[in-house]
C-alpha cells in the first residue's frame, strides 16, 4: 500500500475535548438555540482531522444551514407525534455527506 492510499485520523484528545466542552457550554448558555453551531464546530474539526485514501476531508457546512433543517426537522417530530424522530438521524446524517468533501 502506498502512503497516498493509507486513511488516518490526526486529531489529538486533548483537542476533542476542548471542541466539545466548548460546543457543550455554547449550547447551554445558549438554551440550546446554537446547538447547530457546536454541531457544525465538531464535525469541522473532526473532518479536518480525517483522511481516507490519502485525501484529507473538509466539512463546509454551516450553522445556518443546519438551524433550517433543525427546526424543520423538529416541526416533523411534533406533527408526527415522534414518528419522525426514527428518521432524524438519518437525516442528520445525509446533511453531514452532503456537506463534506475533500480538501485536497
């Protein structure tokens, strides 16, 4: 296997803790009103630190992006009395690939 072809996370512990412990206290200070920002400032750090086949990812995604989806999202749950909320996740996670790419 080549060097180019390896995949690799390059982020530290330390830093994962700093970003959630920050995205954590934005979010309750907050009442939960910009938990789409820690959202978006995790998965940032978290996808500038992945490599998969030799090619870094980059996630640009927005907070602003994901506050429309979320409160859209979170409006199905209630008309559907909680039904929805089996297909949030995978909502979620079709928002995450449609906004990350590679860097490089």
């Amino acid at each position: 296997m080549q060097s180019e072809d390896k995949s690799y996370f390059d982020g530290g512990l330390l830093q994962y803790i700093g970003w959630s412990v920050l995205g954590f206290l934005v979010t309750i200070c907050t009442l939960g009103i910009c938990y789409p920002w820690a959202i978006t400032m995790v998965l940032g750090w978290k996808y500038r630190h992945t490599v998969v086949n030799g090619r870094r990812l980059q996630f640009n995604g927005t907070a602003i992006g994901l506050f429309g989806n979320w409160i859209k999202w979170w409006f199905f749950v209630i008309i559907t009395l909680g039904i929805y909320s089996f297909w949030l996740m995978i909502a979620m996670e079709k928002w995450k690939a449609k906004h990350t790419t590679f860097a490089n």
